[in-house]
C-alpha cells in the first residue's frame, strides 16, 4: 500500500506522542513506541554478504544486528539496528566479557575476524556468511570460537524476531542430537530454519530463546549455524573450517581475477571491490543499493529524520554503476549477468522503471509503508519505496552503456536496443525527478516540482550516443544517425540555458548547484570533448565552486561543509521533502576525486580521496553519510561510495603508469 503520510504530518505526529502511537498501532505496531536512541553506532558495524543475496550486519560486540529472511530484502529476524519494540540477539563471544577487541575482516574475504581475552586465556571468534561469488550460496550464518590460549568459556544468545516491528517470535524446536552434535529448527514467516551447534543449549520454556555455554581448552572450537533449507549444516568442527576454507578460496579466486596494480590505494581498492560484491543478488546481475534499509541521515540529537529510505532494491543507477565498477576492475561475470537480467525484465520494452526488486519484481505498485517510531535511533522506518514509478531521465544512460558493451562483444540485442532508444528520445528536454529523488505530488506546499535537470539531460544524451553506435554497428544507419542528431541538441541547450556565473547549475530554472552534474562527468565521455577547451573550463569551473566551502561569499553557494559534501544545498533545492540540511554524502567527496583526476589536478584529486577514506571504519566500510564530525548516518555499504573508490584506484593507476612510461621515455631520449 501507499503510504498517504507526508513529511509534514510525520513531524506533527512526533511533536505528540499520543498520535505517533495510534499512528504506529494503525500500521501494524504492537504497543506504544518511543524514540530509544539505543541503537548501535554505524561506524562500529561491519557488513557481512556472500555475492549471492544474503547480507548480515555485525555490531561492535559480538551481535548480529540486522539479518533478513531469506534474503536482504527479506523480512527481518534480526533488527536491532532499528528501535522496534522488542530486543533480537545472536551473539557469540566469551563468558564474562561483553564486547572483543576491534574486529577485522580476514585479507580478501569476507570472513570477519575478532578477538577476545578474558582472565583465563584469549579466544578468536570468526563470522562468514557461507559462499562467494565463484562458489555456490551457502545460505547460512557461520560462527566458531576457538581457543588460543588458556582456557575459555564460550558463550551464546540467540533470540530472533520476525517481522518489520520484530511482532513474531520464532519458536525453536530441539530436532536431534548426539555425539557431540545439535540440530535446532524454527520456521520464521515461510521460511524454515535451521540451527546446527556442538555447544549445549538451553531452550528457554516459551521456546523463543537459546543460551548455552561450552569451556574450551587451547585449540577446541563452539560453534554455531544458522541457515536455510538448503543449507550445509555442520556437524562438527572439520565440517565447519571446510565452509569456511571453501567460502574464503572462493573469495580468494575472485581477487585474483581483478586488475588491481600493487602499490598506493590497491588495498583500499579490493576491499572496495568486495564491499561492492557483496551487495550482489543471485548470479550478478542484480545489486543492492545498499545494505541496509531505512536508516536516516540525521543525528539522534537534533530531531527526528523523514530522509530514511529503502535500499533494499535494484536501483537501475546504482546497480549498473556497480556492475560497470566491477567490469572495469576486471569481474568477467556481471556485465552478462546483467544483459541476461534485462531480457528477463516484464517491463524493460515498454518503460524501463528506474528501481525494481532484486530478482526483478515490481516497486512501484507495493508502494512504500512508513511505520513511525521503530526506525533507527527512534525515526521512522520505511519498507519500500514511493520513488518506484519515479521518472529520472538519466535512467537508460546505464542500459545504454551495458548494451554497447555487449555489442563490442559481438552480441547485439536489436529489439531491446529500439525499445530503450524510443524511450530516450521520448525523455529528451522533457522535466523529470532529476538524478535524486524528488516527490513533488506529496509535497507542492514545500514548492517541489519537476523540472528540466542539466545532469540527466547530459545522460540521456550519452544514452543516444551509445545507441547510435550500436545502430551503427547493426548497419541500422537511419536509426544511428537520429540518435546522434538528438544528442547533438543537448549541449547547446545546456549551455544555453544552465550556466549561471560560469558554472553548470541544476535547471534553467535552478541557478543552484546540484552535484549530480559529477555524474555527468564521470559518465557522459562522448558529451564533453575533451578538445573543446571552453568546455573543459566549464567543467572545471563546476568542480571547483561544487568543492567551495558553503559559507564562502559567491554568486553560486558551494557544497562543501568541513572535510565533506553535500549533495545539494536543501534550502535552496526545494526537493519536496525537506528544507533543513542533510547529511554529507560521501560519495560526493568520491565523485569530486574522479572529476579532479580527469582534469589532470593529480594532488587535489588525492586529497579529496584522502578525505574519503577517512570516513571508512576500521574494518575499511563506510555509510552512506556523515556528519560534519564524521560521525557515520544513513544506510550501511551504500554502493556509490565503493563505485567511486574503485574507479578512482584504476584511473589514478593507470595515469600513474603513463607518467612513468613518460619519464622512462624521457630518460631514453
């Protein structure tokens, strides 16, 4: 269903609790909610996956705080990292210590990896999510503590919830047992589970609850499985280090086939590259945007956020920017992957839909429910998402580009082509939600409309121009060439109507920036010749005031705030959702870098680089946002922020290669 809650009825409800309750009772919520703020802190997460759909977050002590059934964009069983109105665990560490030492995640893998000390010896504790993407999906939750020293008593909990407000209690069952072995079976909505262990539990009366504790010696291991129907359980401690021998060949396989040069940022690209990976659906041809869902940018202690959204999906934009990502890093799979998902599409002939679900089911008609008061950090929590029937006119840019990869392949998909092209052509000077999502029918009275946006009429252009070639290559010759003449329209008119104070603005009618005109850049080659020097000046000119402090005294009011970015000025952009500032996003930062390395303005490229990595968490993760501070907002594992890294590494690389084949040359003359 839709939700018929605009913004400014979300925030009159939270000024009255009384409302927000019935509100929340209306939709479903089992007692009153109030906002806790107990929630764990983002940048102490680590975000764990498997390439083929099963993602995991794990908190700063030890706990699974967010894990969905059967999938990502499944319903919850474990949601601690939101405010619902019931306490999940999964934890497993050591008796008598309440948190490890920082974990780490394992070199190329995703096996994460932590360390525990107690007064009578010291225990290492790895989690995996079994599986990688030159393996099988092992769909289950891996853990095993081992003993390194002394002696230990391992401890574990294990209480899941199931549903969006954690309404459902998932009873366990005791199925067998013996030599040393124990199976444990639950069902959670539709979908059985299963619990493999060699530690003795104790299953609480209502059978909603597991604990149990095992004393290990030097070199003995606990551990605990937790899967699905079709899961490898293990039942003993051989079994469970060959899942975890196998998933981390399989990831070290990957790595190997990546293009990665040894030296600065080769590191920081691979762990990129897996975090990318990760957010993988099935065989590749769908991702994620995100990790997570509903999570909103604001801090806990400057009020309540709206800005929460449901990342849960196959953004059209997101999606290809990461498979494009991956191809370039050197994964052969994806880019197939994705073709093959596109034939598959109901609707990809007749309008391509800028999101659908991961295994290519519809958004737009489910809609998006908000359920108040049980989001991260007391906010709102949104399940879908209302952009689904969005028009975001730079959306065939990325099919464009996967196509013409495909054709310089030898594979030429004609009707596809046609259908995508048509749509272009029908989107060309025509108003749209710009890049970002913008909701005017919910929200005139904050003076949203849809307007003409520079950036997504530069895509739409670079979409033409990929459909020319393939025409071309085709022999379609008629088809190449009104593609290419439309496309020939568009920088004209952006020059003509959305340069303010010599610099590319939103919209004719937005003299603002809005740094989607990044995307542009990184992604429109064919629109922005690089021998046309007042062109490039334009370019550089945009990049430059986009990387101006905004509270500079200029004509056009930058978008940098301390050591980040925003990605518009809200008071000025007037998206329809709100007008008070958000967080900086951190791909912003990454896009910058990219634009700045194309220009050839090496050191500032780096140091804009730099500021971004320093936003990534220990275990080399980063969120969508940040505050000024740095603190980490918004949804885990955003896939921009790992797109940005990984182009950035291979294009600093390779110009670090011509400059050394230039001195070399040099040397020999």
């Amino acid at each position: 269903m839709r939700s018929a809650l605009t913004i400014k009825g979300l925030r009159k409800r939270w000024r009255v609790s009384d409302e927000a309750a019935l509100a929340a009772v209306a939709l479903g919520a089992t007692g009153t909610t109030s906002p806790k703020y107990r929630s764990p802190d983002l940048g102490d997460t680590a975000v764990l996956g498997n390439a083929h759909g099963r993602i995991a977050v794990m908190g700063y002590d030890g706990n699974v705080v967010s894990w969905n059934v059967p999938f990502a964009h499944g319903v919850p069983v474990c949601n601690d990292l939101h405010d619902g109105p019931e306490e999940t665990a999964f934890w497993l560490g050591l008796d008598g210590a309440s948190r490890p030492g920082k974990p780490v995640f394992k070199s190329n893998s995703n096996t994460l990896v932590s360390r525990w000390r107690s007064r009578t010896g010291r225990a290492e504790e790895r989690t995996v999510m079994v599986g990688s993407p030159t393996g099988p999906d092992g769909n289950q939750l891996l853990r095993q503590l081992t003993c390194k020293g002394g002696r230990v008593t391992a401890a574990f909990r294990l209480r899941l919830r199931y549903g969006h407000m954690g309404e459902k209690p998932v009873v366990w069952t005791l199925q067998r047992y013996g030599g040393g072995f124990r199976e444990y079976t639950a069902m959670a909505g539709n979908t059985k589970l299963f619990l493999t262990t060699n530690m003795e539990l104790r299953l609480s009366e209502d059978g909603n609850s597991l604990t149990g504790t095992m004393a290990l010696k030097t070199g003995e291991s606990a551990f605990i499985s937790v899967g699905g129907h079709d899961c490898r359980s293990p039942r003993d401690v051989a079994e469970v280090e060959s899942l975890f021998d196998e998933t981390e060949d399989g990831w070290q396989k990957w790595v190997q086939t990546l293009r990665f040069r040894s030296g600065k940022y080769a590191e920081v690209g691979v762990r990129s590259a897996i975090n990318l990976r990760i957010l993988g659906y099935g065989d590749g041809g769908s991702f994620y945007a995100a990790a997570t869902r509903s999570l909103p940018e604001d801090d806990p202690l400057l009020g309540l956020a709206v800005r929460c959204w449901d990342y849960l999906k196959d953004w059209e934009r997101d999606a290809v920017l990461t498979i494009l990502s991956l191809t370039d890093a050197g994964d052969k799979k994806v880019l197939r992957a994705r073709y093959e998902w596109y034939k598959r599409l109901h609707d990809i002939r007749h309008r391509l839909s800028i999101m659908h679900e991961v295994d290519g089911g519809d958004v737009a008609g489910p809609g998006e429910v908000v359920i108040p008061g049980v989001g991260h950090r007391g906010s709102v929590y949104r399940v879908g998402n209302g952009a689904g029937d969005q028009e975001q006119h730079d959306w065939t840019s990325y099919s464009a580009e996967v196509l013409y990869l495909m054709a310089l392949q030898g594979e030429i998909d004609l009707e596809l082509t046609v259908a995508l092209a048509e749509q272009t052509m029908a989107a060309v000077f025509k108003p749209c939600s710009g890049v970002w999502e913008i909701r005017p029918a919910e929200n005139e009275e904050n003076g949203a409309k849809l307007r003409v946006y520079a950036s997504a009429q530069i895509l739409a252009g670079q979409a033409l121009i990929y459909f020319s070639k393939i025409f071309k290559i085709a022999g379609e010759e008629d088809r190449a060439r009104e593609c290419k003449a439309l496309a020939a329209k568009i920088m004209p008119w952006v020059r003509e109507t959305c340069v303010k104070h010599g610099v590319i603005v939103a919209a004719p009618d937005m003299p603002v920036l809005d740094s989607s005109i990044l995307l542009a850049f990184m992604q429109a080659p064919d629109m922005f010749e690089s021998r046309d020097e007042q062109l490039m000046q334009l370019v550089r000119a945009t990049a430059l005031a986009i990387d101006t402090p905004h509270t500079a005294r200029r004509p056009i009011k930058g978008l940098r705030v301390g050591k980040g970015h925003r990605r518009y000025n809200a008071d000025q952009f007037s998206d329809g959702i709100s007008t008070e500032e958000e967080g900086l996003f951190t791909n912003i930062t990454g896009w910058l870098a990219i634009t700045f390395l194309q220009l050839g303005m090496i050191r500032r490229a780096e140091s804009l680089m730099g500021e971004l990595l320093a936003s990534f968490n220990h275990v080399g993760q980063a969120s969508e946002e940040q505050t000024p501070d740095g603190r980490a907002l918004g949804n885990l594992n955003q896939a921009y922020v790992y797109q940005a890294v990984v182009w950035f590494v291979l294009l600093h690389q390779a110009v670090m290669a011509d400059q050394e084949e230039a001195r070399a040359t040099a040397a020999l003359v």
